[in-house]
C-alpha cells in the first residue's frame, strides 16, 4: 500500500527536501501542564492528614519517573518546587509539591481546614 501525502508534502519531496517525521501527538507535550490542584489553603478543605502525606509522595514518585522520562522537565519541575524555598505556606505559584511540602510542615496552620483522622 502506498502512504499518501498532502500537496505540501509532495512538492516538498519533489523539491529535492525530506519531510520532518513528529510522532503521533507530539503537540501535546507543549500543552500539558501541571493541575495545581492546591493553590490556596482553601483547596486542601475536607482532606486529612493522610490524604496530604499521600499526595505527597505520590508527586515525589512523578518527579523521580520524570527524572528518567524526561530529565528537562524534571530538573525545571524541581527547581519550580524550591523556588520559595521554605515551605511556610501555601503558595498560588507554588507547584503541587511544593504547597503539599508546605501542608504537611505546617499542619497547625491549616487546623480547621484539614481533617485530622486520629
């Protein structure tokens, strides 16, 4: 069976150029971004304790398997979380990790927020 081109393409070929191969999707690699699920203290309302630790490390099991997958992104990613460098609060620029760092370093800070399962 033979591929089938655009017009674009033929004529690039005929022209003596080869076509740029992307894989399948590759745009989205651009358009993903984090969810930032906890932005402020009011986003972590009805979650315990044990929820916030497991958030936690499941974020710190993605930036190890992007350290594998995707060096780049995992470096920027980490270099992201300690930009405020303290982990005394809940910041809207804060990536996930970072705001759930803060949560579980200040957990007197969110008393009434979170809900402490005993």
């Amino acid at each position: 069976m033979s591929e089938k081109y655009t017009a674009n393409e033929w004529a690039t070929m005929q022209g003596g150029h080869t076509l740029e191969t992307k894989k399948k999707y590759s745009f989205i690699r651009d358009e993903i971004t984090e969810a930032r699920y906890i932005r402020t203290g009011a986003d972590a309302l009805g979650r315990d304790m044990t929820d916030v630790a497991e958030s936690f490390f499941e974020q710190l099991l993605m930036l190890q398997q992007m350290r594998f997958e995707n060096p780049a992104f995992a470096k920027k990613y980490a270099k992201d979380t300690l930009k405020f460098m303290n982990f005394n609060g809940i910041k809207p620029g804060g990536t996930d990790l970072h705001n759930l760092a803060s949560i579980l370093n200040n957990p007197g800070k969110y008393k009434g927020v979170l809900v402490l399962v005993v």
